[in-house]
C-alpha cells in the first residue's frame, strides 16, 4: 500500500510545486517584464516602484523555494533510477534530458537569479550601476530558464506519456 | 547580432530549436 501511495504523493508535490515555480517564471517573463517597462515608460504615471517593494518579494520567495520542492520532489520519485537518468542510461533517457534542464534552472535560480534580485530589491548594497548590471543578469538567467522549461516540460511529459515515438 | 532572449518570441523558438536539438540526442541514446 505505502509503496503505491509514496510515489503518488512525491508526484503530487512536484507538480504543485513545479506549477507554482514554473508559473511565476512565466509571470515574471510574460507578464512583469513589460509591465515594468510600460510602467517606466509612462511619464507621470504611478510607475512600478510598487510592483517592486510589494509585489517582487513575495513571487521571489514562491518562485526560489517552489524550485527547491520541485527538484527534491522529483530526486525522491526518481529514487532508485537517480543515478541512472542523470548519467542519461537506457530507458532513463527521457527522464534524465528533463532532470538535467530542471537541475540546471534550479542551479539557475539560486546562483545568479536570486543573488542578483536581492542586490536590485536592496538587500544586498550595490550602487546604481551595479543594480543595472544585476537586473540585466537576472533578467538573461530568468529568459534562459524560460528557454529551458520548453524542452524540460517536453521531457518530464514524454517520459511517461509517448516514450514510444523515440527510437 | 540582436540577443533573442530579449523577445518572448524569440526566447520561444530558441526554446523549440533546443527542444529539437534534445530530441535527435535522445534517439541517438535510446
């Protein structure tokens, strides 16, 4: 029974949190990304300091640690085939393309999205040349994560639903 | 040259052109 029911609900947390992280990245890319330059635009209109104190914080929080509950989630329903898909052998292909584009966006997240967000949301001191540099940077790394959840989403579907149409 | 992340749709086909890209590696392994 439990060896029925643990795999369900390690599936079911992924998803949860792979929606959560993976849908305020398509936020932050379709959505705030022009707000902010049509907010920044519009001259005497209310701009977007307020998006960023009130809203930006709040979508980082879910969007850093829904990836971290995304990837452990997805480790524990790989279990035994860890090493398998991640060294990419036989059947584990699939799994293992999707695996890796997911490691590598969370990786993304961690090591140059968030350290640069914090320096653009003034928790960490920077001046105002190095706050453009770190949104430019977060902003590249966010559009690469896009990029990869294109294929990574392909992969993670495709290795339980249609692993028949690869050779 | 023009970055194509700069554009959602060009953040889109290169996103595509990958994904094609993976999957000609995926039949060459499996």
């Amino acid at each position: 029974m439990e060896q029925e029911w643990l795999p369900l609900i390690e599936r079911w947390i992924h998803f949860l949190a792979g929606i959560t992280w993976i849908g305020l990245l398509y936020y932050f890319n379709l959505v705030q990304v022009p707000a902010m330059a049509a907010a920044n635009a519009d001259q005497g209109g209310p701009g977007g300091a307020g998006i960023t104190k009130y809203v930006l914080p709040r979508a980082l929080f879910w969007f850093r640690w829904g990836a971290v509950v995304t990837w452990l989630a997805g480790a524990a329903l790989l279990g035994k085939h860890f090493v398998d898909a991640f060294t990419l052998q036989g059947q584990h292909v699939l799994i293992g393309i999707g695996a890796w584009l997911g490691t590598i966006m969370l990786l993304n997240v961690w090591g140059i999205i968030w350290p640069n967000q914090k320096k653009v949301l003034g928790l960490k001191p920077a001046d105002d040349a190095e706050k453009a540099k770190a949104r430019r940077l977060a902003f590249l790394a966010s559009r690469t994560n896009t990029l990869l959840s294109i294929p990574m989403l392909l992969f993670m579907a495709a290795s339980s639903h249609g692993a028949g149409l690869f050779s | 040259m023009k970055n194509p992340l700069d554009s959602i749709a060009g953040t889109i086909i290169s996103g595509l052109v990958l994904t094609a890209v993976l999957i000609a590696l995926a039949n060459a392994l499996m």
